[in-house]
C-alpha cells in the first residue's frame, strides 16, 4: 500500500501553508482564538505534539505487532499549556511544525508494508492499525488546516 498521495499532499499543505503563517501578523497569529478557544499559534502548538505522537506510534508499530502507548486526545489543553506555546517564538514554532511534518512524510513514504496491520490501543479502548494511523494523522492535520483558516476569516471579516 502506497501512501505517496498523502504525503504529497502533506507537503504541498506544509510548504503553502508555511508561507501563509509565516506572512501573517502577530494579532492573527497569536491573538485571535477560534471556537475552541485556541490562537493560530496555538493550533500550530497542536499539530506539533499530533505530528510527535504520531511520528512514535508509526515507528514504534513497526517494531511492535501491538502497541500500548498512552493517548494524550484527553490531555490535548495541557500539553499546549505546558509547552507554552502562545509565548513560543513564531518563527521557531512554524519551523518545527514544518520540518517534523516533512519528516514525517518521509517516514511514511517508508512504511514497511507488513507491519501495516500492526495495531495501538487508544485511549478510548479502540484497536487502531497503523494504516489507520497514518490516514488519521493526515485527517485531523486537514481539520486543523481548516480551523487556522477560520481563524483568518474571522479576522478578514473583523477589518471591514
């Protein structure tokens, strides 16, 4: 099984979306929250310990035929209150999310096929394979993608 079209589209999301974080202005960035109450800055925080939590299970699931390994799904507000995030610098948070996005892609890309049915048990009791992983991972960066621009809409829709 080939994951090639969504690591494409992993980097060509990373490398657009780089350039748009990048020339947004500090209030946006960090200072407008969206529905859950989280700043762009925030978000990229968000993505950075999904795309770290991830990076783990798919190395790991290639290992291990199954993998018991905490979920932090349920702890997501303190692991971007701990880390800091709305205080990180933007050039280094938009970094990271970008250069471990990109590695992750990479990882992906060599996959070991046999191991894809190689399960983790979540933090809701459910088996997951790593196939499922990785096309969850790429899921719920989009959904994130889309929230940082409604935050920007919501921001655009504030000027006029």
């Amino acid at each position: 099984m080939s994951f090639s079209n969504l690591t494409e589209d992993l980097r060509r999301s990373v490398n657009e979306w780089e350039k748009k974080l990048l020339k947004l202005d500090e209030t946006v960035f960090s200072g407008i929250e969206n529905h859950q109450g989280r700043t762009i800055k925030q978000i990229v925080g968000h993505l950075i310990d999904s795309a770290s939590n991830n990076h783990q299970r798919i190395v790991r699931l290639q290992y291990n035929q199954s993998l018991i390994f905490p979920d932090y799904t349920h702890q997501n507000e303190n692991w971007i209150n701990i880390q800091h995030y709305q205080e990180e610098d933007k050039l280094t948070i938009i970094q990271l999310w970008k250069y471990f996005n990109l590695h992750l892609a990479y990882i992906i890309d060599n996959v070991d096929e046999f191991e894809l049915n190689n399960s983790w048990l979540n933090g809701e009791n459910e088996l997951l394979t790593l196939t499922d992983i990785i096309n969850g991972y790429f899921s719920h960066f989009k959904l994130h993608l889309a929230e940082m621009q409604d935050v920007i809409i919501i921001y655009e829709s504030q000027k006029k």
